[in-house]
C-alpha cells in the first residue's frame, strides 16, 4: 500500500500535511517534517484500528509513503 503525503502551508505559516488514500488523516504542524511525522504517526493507527477490527487486507502488511 502506498501511501501519498500532500502538503499545504496555512497563511499563519502552519503546514498541513494530508494523505488522501485514508479518509480524514490530517495533521498540523509547526514544520513541514513535523507536520509529515504527525501524519504518518496518525496513518499507522488508522491502519492498527482496521487490523483490529478484522478490517485488514493482503496490502496493511506493505506500508510505504511518498511526500509529494
């Protein structure tokens, strides 16, 4: 599973990173490198919960991200 990271900077200079293969994972961050490891760090536990609750898929178990 690829995972794509999507950045944009807010006019008060926060960055925002998105990735938009999972519904609704955003994060901020002061940085853009902060803003991507809040994200990615959210990415896992969307996919831990899904695993959970038997929502998994042969793909859950090859994770890699591409900042765009």
């Amino acid at each position: 599973m690829k995972l794509t990271i999507e950045f944009d900077r807010e006019d008060d200079g926060r960055w925002i990173a998105e990735i938009k293969e999972l519904s609704g994972v955003m994060c901020y961050g002061r940085t853009r490198e902060e803003a991507k490891a809040n994200v990615q760090a959210l990415a896992f536990r969307v996919l831990a919960d899904r695993l959970e609750h038997g929502e998994s898929t042969p793909d859950l178990m090859n994770v890699s991200f591409l900042a765009a």
